[in-house]
C-alpha cells in the first residue's frame, strides 16, 4: 500500500500578508496613474487579484487603504525609530531633516498619495484627524524634542513654545508643495531655517573695514531672545 505525503494546510497568515501587500501596491499604483478621484476599491481589488469583499473586510473605506499603504511606504526606509540628530548646532540638524523631507516631497512615489490624502483631509474631517495622528503628529514630535534639547543647551529661548516654532520651518514648506506656489528645493529649506532662527533684522558684519552698528556691541543672545533696546540719538 502506497501512503500518499500529505500537504500542508496552506498558512492563512502569509497568504492574508502577501493579499494585503498586493492591495497596498495596487492603491499606490493607482492613485499615481488615474489620481484618488478616479481610484476605487473595486479597481483596487482587481489590480491587487482580490475580490473586493477582501478588502472591505480589511478597511471601511479607499482613503484608509491608502492611508496604510503610505504609512508603509513611509515606514520602509527606517529600520528603527527615527530622532532627528543633536550634532549641537540646531541649525545644521533641521536643515539636514529638512532636506531628507524635500527628498519625499519631489518623490513620484510619495507626492501622489500625499496630495491625495491631504486633498481627502480637507473634505473628510475624520480622515484628516486620522492622516495628522497616524503621520503627521509623529514628525512633528521629533522637531518638538530637537528644539527642546536646543532650549536646554541654552540655543533656543527657554520661554519658546517648541511646538508654535517649529511651524516657522514646517508650515510655509507644506503651503509651497501643496498649492505649488515656488520650487521645493535645499536652497529653499536652509533658507527656511536661516530666516526662523536669525529673524530678518539686518545682520551684523563681520570684522573688518564695515563700519559696526551699535547693535552689534553687544554679546549675541540665544536664538528667540528679544532684541536689545534701540539706542536714541541724543541731539544738542
């Protein structure tokens, strides 16, 4: 009598794992090519090899497929937590983070479905209390712990409100890629951090034959310090 080997049951966990991956590549693939208007959950389905109640088990709706397919494709690159890094000068440590961001931004595989579910944001409440907790938040926390170490070091104001001063960097970048209004660039960035920690009062020369302004006698303050008091001019 011949015994016949007996296969094994097929395992339920990689065939879910490999379901779910196939759904976030066809999401992302699919809001690059037609835009989020036009992506649907049926398209998704059928893109990934799904059936489409596959996915309805999984997620409520297209805007939460696509909001954990990109915060996967966010997580890949990190093998770990990220923090943004404390060389000591703070500005050197945004500009680095900032330039890392301009990178994601001008990404084809990044720009798409965060426009998407920015745009989605604007017209779904909950979904945009969803993207700002699941990635927006957590990004901003790493700036409110750099600054804070800043403050600590004596770099920043101890009386700043980290998470208001972060926004001098972030906010006017996110206006720029989102309504396309200049280019998104380093030059750009480092700009960015130049103007929000030295401010745009003119600045002071360096040593030489320039004449030294009389607010330039005195020793530099720590970065968000207020501006020593205007001198009169006494007349005779």
């Amino acid at each position: 009598m011949v015994t016949k080997p007996v296969k094994a049951a097929p395992d339920s966990a990689r065939r879910s794992e490999r379901s779910r991956r196939a759904i976030y590549d066809a999401a992302l693939a699919l809001v690059g090519e037609v835009g989020y208007p036009r992506t649907t959950i049926e398209g998704i389905a059928a893109r990934a090899g799904v059936g489409k109640q596959t996915i309805y088990r999984w997620w409520g709706s297209k805007a939460d497929v696509l909001l954990e397919a990109f915060l996967d494709l966010a997580a890949a690159p990190a093998a770990e937590p990220y923090a943004i890094p404390d060389t000591g000068d703070l500005a050197a440590d945004i500009k680095g983070v900032l330039r890392a961001t301009v990178d994601q931004m001008t990404d084809p595989r990044f720009d798409a479905p965060a426009r998407a579910l920015a745009a989605e944001g604007l017209v779904d409440a909950e979904a945009g209390r969803r993207f700002t907790a699941a990635l927006m938040e957590p990004n901003i926390q790493l700036y409110v712990d750099r600054l804070r170490a800043a403050q600590e070091a004596g770099q920043v104001r101890a009386g700043i409100d980290p998470r208001i001063a972060l926004e001098f960097f972030i906010s006017p970048l996110a206006q720029r890629w989102l309504q396309h209004t200049g280019p998104i660039s380093y030059e750009y960035t480092d700009t960015l951090v130049d103007y929000a920690l030295y401010g745009l009062a003119p600045r002071c020369p360096g040593r030489g034959r320039d004449p030294v302004p009389p607010e330039c006698s005195v020793p530099p303050a720590p970065i968000g310090s207020s501006p020593p008091p205007m001198r009169r001019k006494v007349g005779r």
